[in-house]
C-alpha cells in the first residue's frame, strides 16, 4: 500500500510594490504588485483585509486590479500591509511589507 504525501508546503507570496521599507504619500493610491504561488491549490488570499478566492490558475494568483489607498488624513507614521495566504491542506504563509506614509 502507498500512503499519499501529505502537503505540507505553504504558498509563496512574492510582493514587489510597494517595496519593503518605502515611503508612501498621503491622498495616493498605490497598486499592490505581486504573485502568490502553491505547489498543490490555493483557497484563500487575505491582502490587507481584502479577502481573495478566485485565482488564475488553482495553484497561483497574480495581484491586478488591487490598490493600497492611503487616505489624506493619514498620520505621518509608519504602516504595514500583511498579506497572508492559505493553501487548500490548510498551510498558510505571511508577507508583511513595513512603509512609512508621508
């Protein structure tokens, strides 16, 4: 009898922009730019509150159409957008990027 390899690999979140460590400014609106990727099948992408289920393929997503607005009032601080994926056997993987808002 063959037993069935369980997964246990979490996606890959890759996220180019905004980049780790940037400065945003206030009253903009920035596109979130990345790829999600599993070696079995996604089931859910949580960007910052914006909660995703539909992707390209089963095993990957590519982020279009996905803004990080930073409203006018903001305080001049710094920020997180925490971006968190999970796979279908129930691994998860996060990506936070740390930006300063100016």
């Amino acid at each position: 009898c063959s037993k069935e390899d369980k997964d246990t690999t979490p996606p890959v979140i890759t996220i180019t922009s905004p980049a780790d460590g940037s400065t945003l400014e206030k009253g903009k609106s920035y596109p979130i730019i990345g790829t999600i990727t599993d070696n079995t099948e996604l089931a859910e992408i949580d960007a910052g509150g914006f909660k995703i289920t539909s992707f390209d393929t089963k095993n990957s997503y590519s982020f279009t159409n996905v803004s990080l607005p930073i409203p006018a009032d903001t305080k001049e601080t710094g920020g997180v957008l925490k971006i968190t994926a999970k796979d279908k056997a129930g691994n998860v993987a996060t990506k936070t990027i740390s930006f300063s808002i100016k």
